[in-house]
C-alpha cells in the first residue's frame, strides 16, 4: 500500500512543476500588463506636458506677433501724422502740438478747482473733519492728475537724456 501511494505521490508530484509554470508565468504576465498600463500612462502624461508646452509657446508666439503688430501700427500712425503736419499751415501744426498740453493745463485746472470747490462745500457747515479732507483728497482724481504730470516731467527728462 505504501509503494502505490508513493507512486501516485511521485506521479503526481511530477506534474507539479508544470503547474507551479503555469502560475508563475500567469503572474509575470499580469505584471507585465500593469508594467505596460504603468507606462502607457506615462506616455499620456508626457504627451500631455508636451501639448501644455506647445500652448504655451504658441501664446508667447502670438503676443509677441501682436506686440509687433501694435507697435507696427503706433509707428504707421506717427509716419501718418508726420506726413500730414507736413503739408499743413504752421497754425494747424501748433494746434496738433499744443494738444496734449492744453488738456493736461485744463485737468490741472479742473482739479484745482474741484477741489477748491470740495473743500469749501466740506467745510461751509461742519469745518474740518476727517471725512472732509477724504472728500478733498479723492485717491482716483489724484492718480489720474499724478500720471498725467508724471508723464510730461518724466517725459522732459528722458528727452533731454536722449539728445
């Protein structure tokens, strides 16, 4: 009885080696396809990157094509201008020049006195009181004479540097 169960024990140990194949070539396949869904990932990921950079640089490509495009157009307006002042009478080339300053005389003046009119309508009935003075001293009217004298002061000196 012990010779046959040792037979049937060495016969059926002697497949064991095929199955125990079997299952390990299962397992290296099945770790092999999350190998490969690890890298198809991958590879979407940096395609994905890739696409993301080439947005990026067709925006840069594009404002770079409309800054050139825009200072194209300021310099065809100049030359425009240019050729314009030049077949007109000296009272029209005054005028063109004497534009922006006028307007910035005017703002300065309107300021002063909006500001003058401000402070007395403030002050007629409650005299000096901090919400006054916040109603004199209006941050946007003030930034906006602030750019404009700073724009021909600053503009001043940079000319001079250039000549």
């Amino acid at each position: 009885m012990l010779s046959l169960f040792g037979s049937l024990l060495g016969f059926g140990t002697s497949f064991l080696p095929n199955v125990l194949d079997f299952f390990a070539k299962r397992q290296q396949a099945a770790a092999d396809l999350a190998q490969d869904k690890q890298d198809k990932a991958h590879e979407l990921a940096m395609q994905d990157k890739i696409v993301e950079g080439q947005k990026a640089a067709g925006n840069i490509r594009l404002e770079a094509t409309m800054v050139e495009s825009n200072t194209a157009e300021v310099i065809a307006a100049h030359e425009e201008q240019a050729e314009t002042l030049k077949r007109a009478s000296v009272f029209i080339v005054n005028l063109s020049a004497s534009i922006r300053p006028v307007v910035t005389y005017l703002f300065v003046v309107e300021f002063l006195a909006l500001t003058a009119a401000i402070a007395w309508l403030s002050m007629k009935d409650t005299g000096i009181t901090v919400q006054g003075l916040q109603n004199i001293l209006d941050p946007e009217f003030k930034a906006m004479l602030a750019t404009m004298l700073s724009f021909w002061f600053g503009n001043r000196t940079f000319g001079k540097r250039k000549s």
